[in-house]
C-alpha cells in the first residue's frame, strides 16, 4: 500500500488513465480537435502526470505525444492523423480519442484501422479511458533505414 499526496491510499502499482497510456513526468504533449465535449478529467489527469499544460497546434516545437481528439462528424480520419503527425518526436505516439460505441459521434473502429495504415500509422492498443471515451494508440512503424 501507497499514500498518495493527497494523503489516501491507494493500492500498490494503482494508477490512473493517464499513466495507464503512458504519460510521465516532464512529457510535452499536444492536444488536438478539443471541443466542449471533451473529458476534463482526462485532460487534468494526463496534465497533472506531465506537470504541464497541454499544448495547442501552435506550439510550434516537437512534442512527445499527441492526443486527438475525433468524432465521426469531424471530417476526414486520414487527414487528421496526417495533421497530428506534424509535431511528433520520432518515436512519440497518437492517443486518438473518439466516443465510445454506441454514443453520439463514435468512430467506427473498422475505420480507425483503415485510416491508420494510410496515414502511416500501425495501431497497437485500444483502451476505455473515461465513460464516453476510448483511447487507440497509434504510432508510425520504426523504420528498416
């Protein structure tokens, strides 16, 4: 058993959904297709795990990871991959966020593995992150060079 700094405790190797994907202490993370229906308390969580803000399509620097942000209304899945991809440390990963099935605006998982590979992308894991959400990681194949 472990205490948190708030003080409770929590069971030894808890964690939350932000570590659970992977973030750590001191990562740069760019947020993308952010809108009023996202989860803040994802948001707050993956930013308390980095100590940072997220940031924005403006940062203008190379990031560690992004989260995406889609629904089925947003246009085309490729093109916002592609766009995601921009920023991206080699070696970095796409959280690609998308309502969960069954809710408004979910991305059919069959497209989500369609777009990856045109993208450049192979898709390694999916996980529920919050109730509306689920999370697919997406990451481009190390090269042969």
């Amino acid at each position: 058993m472990s205490a948190t700094s708030g003080g409770e405790s929590t069971q030894t190797g808890a964690t939350g959904p932000a570590e659970r994907l992977g973030f750590r202490l001191g990562m740069v993370v760019q947020e993308l297709g952010w809108d009023s229906d996202t989860d803040d308390a994802l948001r707050v969580a993956v930013e308390d795990c980095i100590d940072a803000d997220l940031v924005d399509g403006d940062y203008g620097n190379v990031v560690d990871a992004v989260l995406l942000w889609f629904r089925d209304e947003d246009g085309d899945l490729v093109d916002s991959l592609v766009d995601a991809l921009t920023d991206l440390v080699g070696g970095g990963a796409i959280w690609l966020l998308t309502p969960k099935v069954g809710r408004a605006n979910a991305v059919d998982p069959a497209d989500i593995a369609e777009a990856a590979p045109i993208a450049g992308l192979s898709q390694t894991t999916t996980a529920a992150v919050s109730r509306d959400w689920s999370a697919t990681r997406l990451v481009a194949p190390k090269s042969l060079a």
